[in-house]
C-alpha cells in the first residue's frame, strides 16, 4: 500500500482502521476522509525535527492552502504549529478555530486594502510582503490603525528550475516575491526600512513543490543567509527569522521516493548554521510551510463506479460520480494517483482503464492508464488515494455539483466524525437571486 494508514482486511481497504465500503454507506459518495492520526503524527515530524535541529525558535507553519476548514485548523492549533493563509477566509477560518492570530503568516501576491485592514483587525502575526505596493499599502493603513504591523519580505532566490525540476516559484521572473538578483530584493529592504508602521521582522522564500532532493533547501539557504549578512553590512539590519517556505515531495505512487523529513531538516540546518558560522551570522529564528506533506497521506477519496465503457482495441473508462469538481488536479497538472476497488482488492488488477469523472469536459480525468479488477462494475466503490492536498481546497461547483463531505477518522478508527457536511442541491443554489 502507498501508505501505512492503508490495509487490507479480506480484501477489502481499510483506512485508519476503518472499513471503506462500510465508510462509503454510511456517509455516502463521494467522500473525503481525513486520518486525524496521521495528520497530528505528520505535524509532531515537523515541529521535533525543527525543535531538535534548530532550536526552541523554530516553527513549522502549515501552509492552509492545501486543506484548509475549522476542525483541521483547530487540530493545527492543538498541534502548536503556526499557519500561512492566504486569503480573507482562511483567516476568517482560523479565527473560528481561535488560532492563536500572532502565529498566523500572511501570504499572496496581490492583497487587497480590504484584506490588509481584516487582517490587521484579526490580529495576523506577520504579513508575508510581495512588493512594494504591498508595503506602503500595510504601512498606511497600520498608521490608520495606530499599530505597528510586523513584516517578512518574500524574495526569489533565483534558483534555476531548469537544474532543480519541479521547482518553479522561486525563479527571478516570477510572480512572486522580490528578486536578489536584480538588485529589487535590497531595495524594497531599504524602502521597508523606513516605513514608520512596520517592523520588518525577516525574510521568506518559498522555492516550489513537490520536492524530494533538498538541495534544492541547501541552496536557496545560503542565497537568503549571504543576502542578511549583505543587508546587515549595507543598511545594519540583522533579520531575526528567516522563513525557508514549504515544497516537500509526498509519495502519490509506488514510483515516487518517500521523503525522510527528519533527515532533511537535519541536513539543511546543519548546512544553515555552518552558513551563519561563516557569515558571523546569529542563527535566525526559522520557520518552513509544509502544506502537501502535512495532510496529503491523510486523506482518502471515495467513489461509486458507474459506466464501465469498454471501446475495443482503444481504451476503457470507469467513470465515478465525482471527477474533476472534487479533484482538479490531474486536470491542471497531470498529477499521478493510486487507485483501487476497494472491495475487491484481493482480486487481480489486469483491466487498464482510465478513471473519469461525470463532468462534461474531455479532461475531467481522475487518473489514466489505471489497473483494475477486470469485473469493475457500476456500484463498486472506487478509492483515490492521497487526496489530503489541494483536493477539498481546490474544489468547485462545476457543472453546479455539491461539494463532497469530509469525515474525520480519529483515535485509530474509532470516530467517524463528519467535519465538513455534505453540500445540498439548496446550498449550490443558495445565492442564486
Ligand atoms: C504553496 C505554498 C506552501 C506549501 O507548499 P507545499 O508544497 O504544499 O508544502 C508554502 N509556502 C508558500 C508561500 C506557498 O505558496
């Protein structure tokens, strides 16, 4: 199985302890399953790993874009990680979960003033700026607020994606950040400087996603580290956290690695501090923004088979009755899957189909070139594994299909607990005037 939360009990998959099939009965398909277990388990990983490797300062933020609703958040809080939002409902989200606001990080590259003013109003911990615009439009309207907002600048390190695949937000020309490169990065230091309504507390960097080899970490590190101590000696301001972004690789299918986090936040902070060492650097205070790798293994999809179309000498179709409106993301980026019969996983899987989805779009594709039991047929109930990430988060309405519920199995399967309800025919239509 890709996931020890995973088992087969005669044959039929078992999450978290739980029976899928009896699962799917009970609260219908599709569905979104959550292992509140593994979540809190992925979590600890993180905040040991930083803890031991960094020191007391350290601290993971979940990146809540890649699933983010209230018990989940609140189960981030329990968990003492800090969080990034991204917009104004997350953090409307993370103030229904009472997230401590001063741990909470905010992100994006274009907020607007209605977001920066509920922001500041909700207590946020740090705006994560992208430009300059950004700055001068927080430090105005802290000034209005009469507070002091305290900042961290997102830089592009300008690391080449073309040696580092998979990595594509901390190039030059992206549309994130300030580049070092072209000299933007020092001056928007200078400019931040000398607002009166800002602290500017450190520096951000967030390099891609999905990535195994932290090289990729070791590089960009050293590209922040020489631009502190280049900020130190040009304007004598030291950064005291600096935030190394988010982007660990998570197994979806046998053929990916399975990233060991401990050892590679144990290499990159040894590789950091002989960094500041060299640099007369104090260490700072670190923070990284796993998302995927916090929730990814803990979710599982749940479907219903219908038409199994058979096109002899072409290709097969299982279709289910979610697909692209629950989960986009082979749809936007070709992204692999493990699928199983969940009832029928002591069978042979020799009938290569393509799962699809019962959207009206070609490209509504769960995944292509799927092997399955031969006798899949309408009824059985299809899992796609590895839905915890940017599934629930990136869902729609699609074809005005109600959103999946998401069931939270905790406590080694003993609760089933519905965390997010089933959206209704009456919901999709609810602002319709
Ligand atoms: C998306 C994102 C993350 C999380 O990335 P994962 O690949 O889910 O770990 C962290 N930080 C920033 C700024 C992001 O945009």
């Amino acid at each position: 199985m890709i996931c020890n939360n995973l088992s087969s009990v005669n044959g039929v998959l078992h999450f978290n302890g739980r029976d899928t099939l009896s699962l799917a009965k009970e609260f219908g398909t599709p569905l979104y399953l959550m292992d509140e277990d593994r979540i809190r388990r992925n979590c600890r990983t993180y905040r040991t790993a930083m803890v031991e490797s960094f020191g007391e300062n350290a601290l993971p933020l979940y990146a809540g874009k890649a699933c983010c609703f209230t018990a989940l958040i609140r189960i981030i809080k329990e968990e003492g990680l800090g969080l990034d939002v991204v917009s104004s409902g997350e953090i409307a989200t993370a103030v229904k979960a009472e997230f401590p606001m001063e741990h909470a990080y905010f992100h994006s590259n274009n907020k607007t003033d209605a977001d920066i003013a509920y922001a500041i109003d909700c207590g946020i911990g740090y705006f994560v700026a992208d430009n300059e615009e950004e700055v001068a439009a927080v430090d105005r309207i802290a000034g209005e607020k009469g507070i002091r907002q305290k900042i961290l600048l997102r830089l592009t390190p300008g690391i080449d994606p073309h040696t580092y695949a998979a990595v594509a937000t901390g190039k030059v020309d992206s549309k994130f950040g300030s580049a070092i490169e072209t000299g933007q990065a020092a001056q928007i230091t200078e400019f931040t400087l000398s607002k009166t309504n800002i602290d500017l507390a450190g520096y951000h960097c967030h390099v891609g996603s999905q990535v195994f080899d932290s090289d990729v970490f070791l590089r960009s590190s050293d590209i922040m580290l020489e631009f502190i101590a280049e900020m130190r000696d040009r304007f004598g301001y030291t950064a005291k956290i600096l935030d190394l972004g988010g982007g660990f690789g998570v197994r979806y299918v046998e053929s990916d690695p399975a990233l060991d986090v401990s050892a590679s936040i144990a290499r990159i902070a040894a590789s950091v501090k002989g960094k500041c060492k060299a640099l007369n650097l104090p260490l700072p205070a670190i923070r990284m923004e796993p998302g995927r790798s916090i929730v990814a293994d803990a979710g599982l999809t749940l479907y219903t088979a219908g038409t199994v179309k058979k096109i002899p000498g072409y290709k097969n179709y299982v279709s289910v009755d979610g697909g692209m409106a629950d989960n986009p993301r082979f749809a936007l980026y070709g992204s692999s899957y493990t699928v199983l019969n969940a009832g029928k996983l002591n069978e042979m899987s020799d009938f290569e189909c393509s799962v699809v989805g019962r959207c009206c779009e070609s490209g509504d594709i769960i995944q292509e070139n799927v092997k399955l039991p031969s006798s899949v047929c309408r009824g059985d109930i299809i899992a796609v594994c590895t839905t915890g990430a940017y599934n629930y988060s990136m869902a729609s309405n699609y074809n005005r299909i109600p959103r999946p519920p998401v069931v939270m199995i905790s406590d080694g399967g003993n609760t089933a607990t519905v965390a997010v309800r089933r959206e209704t025919p009456e919901d999709v239509l609810k602002l319709d005037v």
